[in-house]
C-alpha cells in the first residue's frame, strides 16, 4: 500500500513539473511574441522632416505643409508617423521640400516640390505605401481654399462641410484634419466674435486630440475674450503640458492670467 501511495505522489510531483515547464515555455513564448510585436512597432516609425524655412513655407500655397502632412495620416495609422519641422534642407529653388525616414531601413529620402495636398499624399504613398483616404485629401484642398476667403459666410461654409464629413465618417472622426478644420472654424468665429461656439470648437477639438497644444492655446484665448479668466488658466495650463517647447512662454501666460485674476 505505502509502495502505491509513494507512486502516486511521484505520479504528482511529476505532473507539477511538467505543468511548472508548460507555463514557462507559455510566458517565454509570449515574452518573444511581445517582443517582436514591440520590435516590429518601433521598425513602423516613420519621421517626415518639413523645411520651415520662409522661402519653402512662401512656396505651399494649400496653407501650412507640415499639418497638411498630419492631416493627411488616417488615425489609425497616426502612432507610426512623427511629422516634425526642419531647418533648410538646401535645393531652396525646388521648395517646398521635405526629408522622408523610416527607422525600419534607417534610408533618409528627400522630396522636392511639395506644393499641394496632392504631393503630399504621393510623397507618404511612395515612401510608405500609405494611401490617405481621399476624403483627408480633399478635407486639405476645401481648408486650402477657405483660408482664402475674407468672407466669413464663405469660410465658415467650407470649414463647416468638412467638419460635417469626417464627423460622419466613422473611420476619421478622430482625424488630425478635423481637428485642424475646427480650430480653422473657431478662429474665424472669434474673428467674428461668435465666441460661445468658437470656444464649442475648441472643446470638441481637445476632447478629440487632448494633446493638441494648438487647440488649448486657442481655447484659453476665446474664454479670456469670454472673460472666463479662470477657464483660460486652465486651458493655458494645459497648453503647457502638451507643448513643452513654449512651456516657458505658457507660463509667462499663466503669471498674466494669474495676476489679472488678483486684480
């Protein structure tokens, strides 16, 4: 019977070592396959580098080349792309121009006459095999034009059809570009004084994007004119945290609204 009894806990005790080695060879094998996910995730990084030198900026007649390259980039494929700005990148006469990477091949490739929305999206789908949605493309040429526009009826009329499509979209209603048309909205509402619904755009810009320093900035800026000083505090705060490189001149900010608040 005790020869029985001492199999059986052998019997066991081999059993729990084999369970022990299953689990070990699972949490290794899931260890690897993190890892490589982790691996192949930094090897998606892309970096786009767009001059900021006048004469390259003077030469993008659709606006701004570096958050046209942003809205450009669907929301699902954001987290693989940093859009940052350069110095000259030389070969002025052939402006606008950018520098594309990827830190899977580590190969920099320039690209010269970037002059429109469409360039840009030839630019990411030659380099990265990425299509923009031919809605974010269109959404720059319509913001292009109506930053043309003195007419607030006009302007407001364009940015508002944007706003309306890629709201409806569910594949881009967290999109850079409805952000950018937005914050285009409310500056022309604050133009226009029509400061309650310039501040709305503000909001719903920071609750898509709460990291977008741009839409904080702005919306500290429509509840100052509000005369909401402790709204625009908050907001400039934020502002701060999102956008390091101007955290001294947002604190400036903060000191002013402070003191206003002192008064």
């Amino acid at each position: 019977m005790s020869g029985v009894r001492a199999c059986f806990v052998l019997s066991l005790f081999m059993f729990g070592v084999i369970l022990n080695m299953m689990a070990v060879m699972i949490i290794s094998h899931t260890t690897l396959t993190e890892a490589a996910m982790a691996q192949q995730h930094r090897k998606q990084q892309h970096t786009v580098k767009v001059c900021q030198n006048k004469n390259c900026m003077k030469q993008f007649k659709a606006g701004n080349l570096l958050e046209t390259f942003n809205n450009l980039i669907p929301p699902e494929s954001a987290a693989d792309f940093s859009i940052e700005s350069s110095g000259c990148l030389s070969r002025c006469g052939e402006g606008p121009n950018i520098e594309a990477k990827s830190s899977s091949d580590r190969k920099t490739t320039m690209f010269v006459g970037i002059d429109s929305p469409d360039a840009a999206a030839t630019v990411l789908e030659s380099r990265y095999s990425l299509s923009s949605p031919a809605m974010l493309v269109a959404a720059c040429d319509v913001m292009a034009q109506a930053n043309q526009f003195t007419s607030f009826t006009k302007k407001n009329t364009y940015l508002s059809s944007v706003i309306t499509s890629l709201s409806n979209d569910p594949a881009l209603d967290t999109s850079n570009a409805l952000v950018s048309a937005l914050l285009l909205r409310a500056d022309a509402r604050l133009v226009e004084l029509d400061i309650t619904a310039a501040i709305q755009d503000c909001l719903t810009a920071t609750q898509i994007d709460p990291n977008n320093g741009k839409a904080w900035r702005q919306l500290a800026e429509a509840y100052e004119i509000s005369g909401d000083t402790i709204g625009a505090l908050e907001a400039v705060t934020k502002w701060a945290q999102t956008e390091q490189v101007f955290v001294t001149k947002a604190q400036r900010e903060v000191s002013r609204l402070r003191s206003k608040l002192s008064r």
